[in-house]
C-alpha cells in the first residue's frame, strides 16, 4: 500500500510502472490463501488509495477480471501439464562426470526425453565400494625417489612391481651396487623408504617397443632436469 501511496498518478513515473504495481497488489490479493470476504476488503482498500492518488476507478475493475481469469488459466494449465507428463514424460539418468555429461545431454533438450544427473560420489558408494586393486601387483615402468634429494631412478620390470622393489632394496642391505638406485643410496647414505614413499608408478604393461621408448623418454626427462641416477646402470 506504501507503493500507490507513493506512486500518484500524476506522478513522473513510467505508466507501466503504475500499471505493474496496481496489479502486484491484485495478484497478491488473489493468491493469498484468505477468505473472499477478506479478498473484497482488500480489493476496496486498494480501490480508495487509487481515488486518493487520482487514478480511474475502471483500472481495478480491468485488472482484477484479468487476474483472476489469469489464475484459472493457470490451473488449468498446471493440471493438464501435469496429467500429459504422466502419460507421455519419460526420464533418462545420466552419470555425471564433468562438462562432457551436459554436452551430451543438450541433444534432448528438445525431446519429450527428460534428463536427471546423479553422481557416484555418495556415501553409498563409498560403503559398498571393493577395495583398491594393488598398483604394485602390476609391471611396467616405475621411478624410485631419493628421500633426501629430488634424485630419482627410472627403471622397467617385466616383474611385479612390489618385486622390484624388493630386489633395490636387497641390493643396498647386501652393499651391492646393481643399479643406479642403490648405487645412489649406498654411495651418499641417503634414506629410503617403503613401497609407498619411494616407488611411483609411471606406466603398465608388458614389456616391448612401447615401454621401452617411453622409459627412455622420462630418463632423458630427468637427465635435463639434472635428477638421474641411472648412470649408465640399469
């Protein structure tokens, strides 16, 4: 009511801004869940403050019919919708893993296909998922760091990883300098740690061209930067 109290109308203000406040009273008063006794009084009070800010009578009447044929068509609208959904909506759910997802969901934007994402990053999922296949049961190719400088040691193994592993660290308890791994640790009594601390793993598979090209490649890699501990050493 402050709004028209305030809007005269003869005021500077747009005529649609007048127009558009005159029907947000209206339409509150028809949406509000209140008796139509109570809608009346309401619509009256909205009626004097019009004839006390000079605006014509015949603007309520006119707004008032259009809003309430407005909300019955709105009903209408809202049950039809909803009994076609029912009938002829169906849903497709899609995992969603990034951007990639939407970019295939927008193909049925304009289908009667209707699309809801889920996730598997849910507490469900975190109980009933298996346990972690050991990286180091695999083969491949493999880097183990020094735990006291950025030197580390690029190697391949047709073997388990974890058996690898091993065999370095047998090396240096036996003081012998197989590899340039325990070459390193042996000759600067640096420390060493677990599987878990010293070994990454850098590709898997067996043993052929592919392996081979790409250990040469991260021992060039370490090589520039100045961190290799191969030496010649395998």
């Amino acid at each position: 009511m402050i709004y028209l109290n305030r809007l005269a109308s003869d005021s500077c203000h747009p005529h649609e801004h007048k127009i558009y406040g005159i029907k947000y009273l209206i339409d509150r008063v028809n949406n509000y869940p209140i008796t139509r006794v109570a809608k009346d009084n309401e619509i009256e009070t909205i009626n004097n403050i019009l004839v006390n800010n000079k605006y014509n009578t015949d603007i309520i009447t006119k707004l008032t019919t259009n809003s309430r044929k407005q909300n019955t068509a709105k009903k209408q609208n809202i049950t039809e919708d909803s009994e076609e959904q029912k009938t002829k909506t169906k849903w497709a759910t899609f995992t969603y893993i990034g951007k990639e997802t939407r970019n295939i969901t927008k193909l049925f934007r304009d289908t009667k296909l209707k699309i809801a994402f889920r996730t598997k990053n849910n507490l469900q999922h975190i109980l009933k998922s298996r346990p972690e296949i050991n990286k180091y049961n695999n083969s491949g190719i493999y880097s183990m760091k020094c735990l006291d400088c950025p030197k580390e040691y690029i190697g391949q193994t047709g073997r388990k990883f974890n058996t690898r592993y091993k065999e370095h660290i047998h090396d240096i308890r036996h003081n012998n300098s197989n590899t340039g791994y325990s070459e390193h640790i042996l000759n600067t009594e640096h420390a060493y740690g677990t599987i878990e601390n010293t070994m990454d793993i850098i590709a898997t598979g067996r043993k052929g061209q592919y392996l081979n090209t790409l250990e040469n490649y991260h021992i060039y890699r370490t090589t520039k930067k100045n961190t290799h501990m191969n030496n010649g050493s395998q």
